[in-house]
C-alpha cells in the first residue's frame, strides 16, 4: 500500500474536525478510498467520512486494510505538516528467516 497526498488540508481539517467527536477511529482503506464510519462515546453523534483516491497523487491499494488510529494524537503529528508538504503513508511487508 502506498498513499500520497499533496494537499495535507484534506486530512489535517477533517481529522481536526472528526477528532472533537471521536477519540479512537478505525479507517478503512480499499482500492476507490480511505472511508471512516464512526460514533461519539455518548452515541449522540455518528461521523460518516470519505476521502476519494482521486484526492491523492498516489494511491496503491492492493488489498482492503483496517488501520485503528488515536485521532488526538494524529491531530499532533499533521499539525506540523505544511500546506507545501506531502503526506505519505507506505506499508511493506518484509520477512525475516
């Protein structure tokens, strides 16, 4: 899996936003986009969210993934992207014999 975004505001203010509601999210990401249904602690409120993979400069997605993130502190990491900056996620595999 390998993702690349250009434009880091597409994450930054919609996990800014998501994360007043939800602590703790599970996104999952398939080959079309990186999709998040989730409800607040209280179960008043459920946040639906979609990021297309035409929002990506790179986006290779061999098969489906569920990544549980921490919304507080990812919402501390893209804090420190610029809006000139590039995010990129990349998952390998490497085997040890």
């Amino acid at each position: 899996m390998r993702l690349s975004l250009a434009d880091p505001k597409y994450i930054k203010d919609s996990i800014t936003i998501i994360s007043e509601l939800v602590n703790e999210a599970r996104f999952k990401i398939n080959s079309n986009a990186i999709e998040l249904i989730a409800m607040d602690p209280a179960n008043v409120a459920m946040v639906i969210f979609k990021l297309l993979s035409s929002a990506f400069v790179e986006y290779s997605v061999k098969e489906p993934v569920d990544i549980a993130i921490n919304l507080g502190n990812l919402k501390q990491i893209l804090r420190r992207a610029s809006p000139t900056d590039t995010l990129m996620r990349k998952k390998s595999r490497e085997f040890l014999s």
